[in-house]
C-alpha cells in the first residue's frame, strides 16, 4: 500500500514518513524544500532503513504532480506541504494563499484525475478563533485571526465541498494543537531556518547559547501565572494519529474532523521550567507586551479521536523536553550541522 507524503522533509512529514515506514506502508515523498533540507530525508532513511522515493517537487506544478500520479499507483495522501509562519503570513499573504490554497486545489485535482480519494490533511488549531470556552470540540464555531489560519479555514471548506460532491472522497481533517519534541533517537526535530517562531525551538536555542533570552509575550492573562496556555504534544504522538487516520479511511466516506492534542495545558511558564527541570538549564526570559491574535487559552478535547480512531497521547510535557533538547544538543546548528 503506497502513501504519498507531502511536506515529508518537514518536521511532522519526516516524523509521519518514518512511523508510516515502521507501520509497513510504502512511502513516496513529495517536498519543495522551501522550509526544510534534504538531509532529514537522508535521515529519515537512515532510521527505518528502508529506502525509498523521494522528489523535489512543488505542489503548485501540476506537470510534476502529474509525473508523479502517472509513476505510481498511491492508496491515499497525507497532506502537509504548506507554509506555516503566522507572522510572515500577514506580511506576504499572496505567498500563503497561493503556495496553501492552490497547492492543495492541484492536489486534489491530480488525486480526482488518477482515481485517488483518500487524503488525511493537516489542519490547526487556529481554525478555533478565540475560543470561549475550553476544552475545545470539533463541533466549537470557527473563525481566524490572521492569513495562515485563513488558508487551512478556506483548504477545510473547500475539501469539504469536495467531499459533499462525490462520496468517493474520503477526507480526514486533522487539527494539530502545538506539537513540539522530536523523535527519541535525536535525528530528526524540527529545524526552523532563521529566528523561530514557535516557543520551544526558541527556549532550546536559548539553552544552547544561540540566543540570549526568551521573550515570554504578555503574564497578564486570566491563567493560572498568567502566561498563555497551550496543548503541547509531542510529535511521535501526533503522527501516530496520522496512522489511525488512515485505517479509519479505510472503512468510512464523508469527510471527519479529529483534533489532535493531549487534552492538557500547559502555561509557557510551565513549559520553561520543566525544561529546566528536566535538562538542569535555566533558561533566561523577560516578560514583554502581547502578541497580537495571542489567546489566553487553548486546549483540546481530544475525546473524538480517542472514541473514532482510537487513538490517545502518551508522552508527557517532560517527554516531549527531553526530546527536544537531544534533538538540539545533537544537532546544534539543526540539518547543517
Ligand atoms: N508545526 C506546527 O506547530 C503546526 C501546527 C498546526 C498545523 N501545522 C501544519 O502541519 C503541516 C506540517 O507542518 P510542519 O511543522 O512540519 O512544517 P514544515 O515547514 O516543517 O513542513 C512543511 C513542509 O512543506 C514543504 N512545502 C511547503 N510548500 C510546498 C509546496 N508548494 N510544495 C512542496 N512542498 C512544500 C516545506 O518545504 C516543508 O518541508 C503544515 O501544513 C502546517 O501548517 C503545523
């Protein structure tokens, strides 16, 4: 059974393309390389290994997508090329509209040409808005708050259409809540080119000295010390979720939304000192302004994913700092080192 991966030299696609090749399915990667190196590629070969294809492609050229559905007869895709930085978004959204949306609309419309309909695609949290309550259901309204949450909310409504046009679709939406850690051999992690937005690769590059401080954004929030709450999850777990997804496809039409986090959150205050707990770094911060579009808190309801497919988070908030630091100490200058 062959499954083709995009975004697979990403930091969920690497991680996905391994525990698919662990799981016994035949992968075929598709990735551009805009946000990532080949040597994850090279790695994740390494790990399993298995060999297997791999193509520098971009999901914006149909001709390559065609080259590619003409090779090889794939069962189902996992979709997780895309750009993901909020703050870039908003900068050039041209780029995030066109790379994300019309992607994803080639995709699918080289899948309908070749006759494959099934696809699991990596959608956010962010759809969420500023939720009222939590924990946060599948079922809770939607709305967003800046260019990149936009482009996954139009991919859902579109792959919704889709799905409602034909029932040989079958669609797995899945929303990521905060996924961070690496895989536990230290090989592979996320690699962020440039300053990084998320928190975690920050505080590890503050650990090892390539940053002076963290900036924490804002402590006045109606939390428990005040600092955003987030649903971390360490991201063997969330790709694990990605293989229940598939079996799930493969006895369903329609299209279903999980979420996909702990049910769990975590201040970044607390994340910080765990981090420090668990590697015996201090790890310097100063508290300043918010951020705009911030929320105070974010957490799942994981329970839909845990009844339907089965599937539950394991790892703990120390987990998931133990694996992100072996993964920064091991590769201090990420995939260029
Ligand atoms: N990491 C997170 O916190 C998070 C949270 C929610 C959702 N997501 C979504 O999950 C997916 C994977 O995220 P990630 O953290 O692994 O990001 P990533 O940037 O590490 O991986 C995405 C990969 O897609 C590739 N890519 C981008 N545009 C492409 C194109 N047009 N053609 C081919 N390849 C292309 C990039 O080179 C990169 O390797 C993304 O769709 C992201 O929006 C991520």
């Amino acid at each position: 059974m062959t499954i083709l991966v995009t975004g697979g030299a990403g930091f969920i696609g690497s991680h996905a393309t391994v525990e698919l090749l662990e799981s016994g399915y035949d992968v075929v990667v598709i990735d551009n390389l805009v946000n990532s190196d080949i040597e994850a590629i090279k790695r994740v070969k390494e790990l399993t290994g298995i060999d297997f294809p791999f193509y520098q492609y971009d999901l914006l050229s149909y001709k390559q997508l065609q080259k590619l559905f003409k090779t090889y007869k794939f069962e189902a895709v996992m979709h997780f090329a895309g750009l993901k930085a909020v703050g870039e978004s908003i900068e050039i959204p041209i780029n995030y509209y066109h790379n994300n949306i019309t992607g994803t609309i080639n995709l699918c419309r080289v899948m309908d040409e070749y006759g494959v309909n099934k696809l699991v695609f990596s959608s956010s949290a962010t759809v969420y808005g500023n939720p009222s309550t939590v924990p946060i259901y599948e079922t809770f309204p939607l709305s967003v708050t800046n260019p990149y949450g936009r482009t996954k909310l139009i991919i859902e409504e579109f792959l919704k259409d889709l799905s409602a046009s034909n029932p040989k679709w079958r669609v797995v939406l899945l929303r990521y809540f905060n996924p961070i850690g690496a895989h536990e051999s230290g090989r592979i992690g996320e690699d962020p080119k440039g300053i990084p937005n998320n928190l975690m690769p920050y505080i590890t590059q503050v650990a090892i000295g390539k940053r002076d401080k963290l900036k924490v954004f804002g402590n006045d929030y109606n939390t428990h010390d005040g600092t955003g709450v987030r649903d971390f999850i360490h991201v063997v777990d969330l790709v694990k979720g990605h293989i229940n997804a598939l079996n799930f496809l493969e006895k369903t039409i329609g299209i279903e939304i999980f979420n996909l986090g702990t049910g769990q959150g975590y201040s970044v205050l607390d994340l910080i000192n765990t981090f420090s707990s668990v590697t015996s770094i201090d790890i310097p911060y100063e508290i300043v302004e918010r951020r705009p579009g911030d929320i105070a808190i974010c957490y799942a309801s994981p329970d839909k994913a845990k009844k339907i497919l089965k599937w539950e988070a394991e790892k703990s908030l120390r987990d998931m700092c133990k694996d992100s630091w072996n993964w920064q100490i091991n590769n201090p200058n990420g995939y260029r080192s």
